[in-house]
C-alpha cells in the first residue's frame, strides 16, 4: 500500500499541474469571449472554486467540535497562499500589478484580514481564550457582502478588450473549466489523503501533518494555478486567485459554518500566529503598492519569513 500511495502522489501531482494549465487557458478564453476582465474571473472563479477543499474541512470539522482543524485551515492557508505562493511565485516571475488592484482589491484584503485578526484574537482586549461567535461569524459575511459588490461593480463598470482570438469557443470555454475545476480539486484531494498515509506509515507525527500536508495540500490548486499563471504573464490571474482565495477563506470557509452552528474558541493559536496572518496580508499591500510589481527580492523575504514562521511552530 505504501508503494501505490507514492506512486498516485506522484501521478496526483503531475495531474494537478496540467490541470491548472488548462485552467488558466481556458479562463482566460472566458474572459475574452465575455469581454470580463481576468481579475474577476481570478477573484470569483478561480479563487472560489480552488477553497473547495478548505470549504468541506471547516464544515466536518466544526461540525464534529474540532474547532483548532478549521481555524489551522484558515489560518495556515491564507499565509501560505501569500508568504510561500505569492513569494514562489514572485521569485518565478516578479508579478506586475494594475492600479486597480492596488487601490482596491490589496486595501480590501488588507481591512478584512484586520478585521479577522481583531475578531478572533480576544487575548489581544481581555485575559480569555480566542474564540469566535456566531455574531462574529455574521461580520465575516458582511465583509464578504462587500466584497461581492465590489466584483459586481467591476464587471458593470470594466469591459476589456481583447482580441477576438481564443483558444476555446465560449461553450467550451466553460465547459473545460469546470472539468479543470473537478480534476483540481480531485487530484488535490488524492495528494492530501496519499501524502497522509505515507506519513502516517512512515510514524511522522500527527502535527507535522496537520500544519504542513493538510495546509500545505489544500493549497495545491491554489499555487499550481498562481505559478502557472505567472509563468504565462497573467498576472491578473496569479494575484486575483490568491487575493479571492484568501477573502474567500476567511469570509466563508470560517464565517459561515461559525454563523450556522455557533462560538468556537481554541488556546491552540495566539497573538503569534494571528501576527503573521496580519504581517503577510500587510507585505502584499507594501510590497505591491511600492512599485506596482512584486520582485524576486520581495519573494524571497516572504519565503524566509513562512520558513521561520514554521521553524516556530516545530520548536513551539
């Protein structure tokens, strides 16, 4: 069994590579047939498709009462999806960025991780346990109301023009996408469940893999499709998907199981862990509004800062 757990990880990752290729082609056809800019197909479609995974793990695990797998979902993945994606990802291709995105869409992300961090970080205002109730859980989606009608005004307001040549018809266009869609999200669920197993096999500890092969898994699709796109100078794509993910995460991953059954709290994660949520979605806004692009330098600091983030996490 160990032996065929390797061998479809190993075919599992090859999959989801090519999957995010197609993806991102055949997004990029749907922009130009629709004459949508590429930042709201990366804020709506890319982004909210790829939380899937987080999705279906927020709602089992606050269901069954374990409230430090949802909040080590969330947390872990909207710094990875920044510190590791965006920092790989930059150091790839140094990611250039619209004025439209740096007076809007980094600001949002910016005020809704605050706001996050305020909510849930209740040892910050009083001696408690952090926790989060359902009354939070209902600002979460607020923010997320807000964030909806942003999208909307983008799409009513931009219309971009592209050429009339794309690789897809609009039908198909849609159609590959979905099924692009499904084999990202199967594909990643076979690398968290494969990966798991061999750790397990191998007797490597429960927590290396809740805080690397589970966080690190569900964000698969995120970075195959943030790299791809980056590589293929849509950049639109590759910041817009991590952007929407991490909005998405936050918002919905946590705020609507926690409006529909209730408070969690949990000792497991502090001031420390909330800090480099923070700090991450703070370097993207410095980072990005500096000089409208994110450079191999900018890259490798986020890189170093996840690495040592980690090293803390095993030390503590």
């Amino acid at each position: 069994m160990l032996i065929l757990n390797i061998g479809i990880l190993l075919l599992s990752l090859f999959l989801i590579i090519k999957f995010s290729d197609i993806f991102v082609d055949a997004s990029t056809s749907i922009a130009e047939s629709f004459k949508i800019p590429k930042m709201v197909i990366a804020l709506t479609v890319a982004a909210f498709s790829t939380c899937a995974p987080e999705l279906a793990i927020s709602f089992n695990s606050i269901a069954s009462g374990n409230a430090d797998m949802t909040l080590a979902n969330v947390i872990g993945s909207s710094i990875i999806n920044i510190l590791l994606i965006i920092g790989v990802s930059a150091i790839i291709s140094p990611i250039k960025l619209k004025e439209r995105t740096i007076r809007k869409e980094l600001p949002l992300l910016l005020l809704i991780t605050t706001g996050f961090f305020f909510l849930l970080n209740d040892s910050f205002l009083k001696n408690t346990g952090n926790s989060l109730s359902r009354a939070d859980g209902a600002v979460l989606i607020v923010f997320f109301v807000i964030f909806c009608i942003y999208i909307f005004s983008i799409t009513r307001k931009h219309k971009e023009d592209y050429s009339n040549e794309t690789e897809y018809t609009k039908k198909q266009s849609i159609i590959v996408v979905i099924a692009a869609i499904i084999g990202i999200i199967v594909t990643s669920d076979l690398i968290v469940d494969s990966a798991v197993f061999i750790a397990e096999s191998l007797s490597i500890s429960q927590k290396f893999i809740s805080m690397t092969i589970i966080v690190i898994g569900t964000s698969l699709p995120e970075l195959t499709i943030t790299i791809s796109s980056a590589k293929k100078g849509e950049f639109d794509m590759a910041i817009g998907n991590i952007i929407g993910t991490n909005i998405f995460n936050i918002c919905v991953v946590l705020g609507l199981p926690i409006t529909i059954f209730g408070t969690v709290s949990s000792n497991a994660f502090g001031l420390i862990d909330l800090m480099i949520v923070l700090l991450a979605a703070l370097l993207l806004f410095i980072f990005g509004t500096s000089d409208k692009k994110l450079t191999r330098r900018e890259g490798v600091v986020m890189l170093l800062i996840v690495i040592v983030y980690y090293l803390y996490l095993f030390i503590m």
